[in-house]
C-alpha cells in the first residue's frame, strides 16, 4: 500500500518515487504525488522517508515533499 495524503479540499494523494540521471550522469531519487495509487511513472513508496515532510500550497491544495530543516 503506498503512502497516502489528503489535502485540505478532500483530494487523496499517493506518493511515487523514481530514480534519474543528472547531466553529470550522478542517480538521484525524485518523490512526487500522484492521484492514481498506480501511476505509469514511478513506482509506489510504502513510508514517507524519515528526512522529510509533506507540505501543502494554499492556493490550489498542491502536495510537495521537502526535506526537514
């Protein structure tokens, strides 16, 4: 089952995570919200990592993964 978030507008959320290459050819690991638990891109995440939080925009309900300061 993948992490799931509910914005303040009752839209339910479900976090991928895909790995890319860089320019430099370095691998890094990007998390994003999808609507469909099964997207095309990505594969599901299980647990919000441990290093970051969910923040919501106020404008348009919009999920973002930062990192905790």
């Amino acid at each position: 089952m993948a992490y799931s978030h509910t914005n303040s507008k009752g839209v339910t959320y479900y976090l991928q995570q895909s790995t890319v290459t860089l320019r430099g050819g370095k691998q890094q690991t990007i998390y994003f919200f999808t609507k469909d638990a099964k997207a095309a891109k990505g594969t599901p995440v299980e647990e919000l990592p441990a290093d970051r939080i969910v923040k919501e925009s106020p404008r348009n309900g919009f999920l973002t993964l930062s990192k905790k300061k």
